[in-house]
C-alpha cells in the first residue's frame, strides 16, 4: 500500500528509506530532487552493505523523469535528441500557448525543468496510459525522498503512479520546504508546509504515517522546542539527544559576544544569503544549503522577519523564510547561537532562548 511518511529533521528518514529498500525483491527506484541527497542515499548503501544491489536503482528526479518516461516516447513531440534539463529560476514560458513544442523545449533543444513532468503526463494522455505502465513494469516499488520539495505536476505524476498501482512510498518534513521544483499556478496551495494538503485532498486512499518517525535524535529537547514554535499546528517532535556538551540550548549572542561564543563553541555560521554580513574569521553557509546537514553548534544571522518572529511571536508569512530558519534551527545537536544585540533586562517571552551573558 502506498503511502506518506511525515518524517521530523534528524529523524533518520533517508536511512529508513534505505533499509526498506534492502527488504525488498523486486525493482525499486529510489527518488529525489538534489543531487546531493541522491549521493547521501548512495553513501548509505555503500555504508551498510558497500554496494548498491542490482535490484535498487538511484536516481534524481529530474534524470528519473526523462531517461525512463520522456526519451522513450519524445518523438510522439519532439523529433530531436533532448539536450538535457533548462533550469528555471521561476516559471518558464510564461506567454507561450500550452502545448506547443516551444512551451516544453528551450531553443537549444533542452526541456524546462517546471515542464518535464507535466509533458510526461501528456505523453502518457496521448497512449492512453501506456507511458506510466511501462514506468510501472520497471520500477513496481518507488521511494520519493524529501518529497516536500515536489510541486505542481510533479505532484500530479505522484497521483499517476499510486492510481497505477505502483507501490509509492513518499518521505519527507513539510517544515523543511526550502526548495520547490515548480513556482507555476498549478497546486501552488500545497507546496512547502501545505504539501501535506495534497495527499489529504487527491491521495485519500494513501496511509500518512505522522508519527514512526516523529523523534528528532540531532537535536537537544531545547532545540527541538524552539523549532516547534515556527509550525504550532504540526505534531510535537521528540527529542531523541541525549547526550550531554558544555553547551545546550538556544542563545541570543550579542554581536560584541560572537568571538566568545565562537571560542568557545566552533559554531557553523547560517546566513539567509551572501548579502548577509557574517564574521569572516569563522566557516559560513546559507540556510538552503545545509539542509540534510548536522553541526555541534550553530550560529544564526536572521534576517528581520525572523527576528520578529523569535522575539515576539509574530507569524512569518513567506513560507520560504519560515522553512529556512526551521533547517537553520535544526542543524545543531545541543546549540543555537542566535545573534541580536539584546537590551541588559531582556527577557525572553516563552523562556526558549536564553541569553549567552
């Protein structure tokens, strides 16, 4: 039975993605978007077992979309080679009619990324099934990692399959919706945190597990705490960090107090961009980049809405910028480092970050 599995950050989802898959016979496609999380899952395989079994194909989702559903039946659209895949920053061909060569291809002859999967569920109308079928004779089992990140058709090829009886398990955090593979009008309701909505509304008939993989084992229960605050409608995540370090918990730093606590903790900076100005003397990464990612300690350069947020409560609008500071939040085992030059009587309101002096 196909199914959704709501997975908290650091709470083991890729290798339980991994394990299902080695208890398996039959073909099985392990999928997801970024390069970098198929290398991981790979990384898992050769950690457990120190090869890929033959029945067990990993793929990203762009490359799984065109080698196996697009290529094998382009020429019904599209009589040349397809170059590769034309990543798109928003959404492309925007005054171009639907349906047209030029709404799916770029003019060097590679396909939009934000169009692949809905060309392929046009190939798959105009065979009248005949394209899905075929994915389901090679791969009856398909594992989608980081399934949050899937938007738009994508999401729409995820009803094909399970309406094909393709035994689809999806895994991912709807808190954690820093990347979306498609910014078009199609299902924009349910895309980052509303992905959920998408299985509940489309996808009735498929299982959405909330709570086998509800314990966080990164993070400190301080930690975890805090980063409960962003989505107050989502379940309670369980700290599984049990063990102990000189520091732990959540800390505003005073921008005076950063070579200390930087001394003292090593803390991996997190920026919202590059525009976002940081101690230089100290590593740095930005939030979208460490997703899948886990340090000791980190320190924080929020940007103003997220400030407002962790000092006041007031809600943060742009989905994006609330899924950053949840994967800025939940890198760290035992500390957040949060820097504000806090006044000498601050007092937090809900007693979640402390301050480091």
């Amino acid at each position: 039975m196909s199914k959704l599995i709501i997975a908290a950050a650091g709470s083991g989802k890729t290798e339980t993605l991994v394990n299902m898959a080695l208890h398996e016979q039959r073909p099985v496609l392990i999928t997801t978007y970024t390069d970098n999380n198929v290398e991981e899952i790979k990384s898992r395989f050769y950690q457990k077992i120190g090869c890929i079994p033959p029945n067990i194909t990993i793929l990203p989702w762009y490359t799984f979309m065109l080698s196996h559903g697009v290529k094998p039946y382009q020429d019904l659209k599209h009589k040349d080679d397809i170059k590769g895949v034309c990543l798109t920053g928003g959404t492309s061909t925007k005054y171009i009619s639907k349906g047209s060569n030029e709404y799916y291809f770029s003019s060097d002859g590679s396909i939009y990324a934000d169009k692949i999967a809905q060309f392929l569920i046009w190939l798959n109308d105009i065979t009248q099934g005949h394209v899905i079928e075929n994915l389901k004779a090679l791969f009856p089992i398909i594992y989608i990692d980081e399934v949050q990140d899937l938007s738009g058709y994508d999401q729409e090829l995820i009803k094909a399959f399970v309406d094909a009886s393709i035994d689809v398990t999806c895994v991912g955090d709807p808190r954690q919706g820093v990347f979306i593979t498609s910014k078009g009008n199609k299902n924009k309701k349910f895309v980052r945190s509303q992905m959920i909505d998408f299985f509940n509304s489309k996808l009735p008939q498929i299982e959405i597990d909330k709570d086998s993989l509800n314990t966080n084992y990164r993070c400190s229960a301080d930690i975890c705490a805090l980063s409960d605050t962003i989505f107050p409608n989502m379940s309670h995540v369980v700290s599984g960090n049990n063990e102990q370090s000189k520091r732990v918990g959540c800390y505003f730093v005073r921008q005076q107090d950063v070579d200390e606590y930087q001394e003292e903790c090593k803390a991996m900076q997190l920026r919202y961009s590059i525009r976002s100005r940081v101690n230089n003397n100290y590593p740095t990464n930005n939030f979208g980049l460490v997703k899948g990612k886990s340090f000791d300690h980190v320190l924080i350069y929020p940007t103003e809405k997220m400030l407002d947020f962790l000092l006041n409560g007031t809600v943060i609008e742009n989905p994006e910028i609330k899924a950053k500071l949840y994967v800025a939040i939940t890198r760290a085992r035992y500390s957040v480092g949060i820097v504000y030059d806090y006044p000498e009587d601050y007092k937090h309101k809900l007693n979640l970050i402390r301050t480091y002096k």
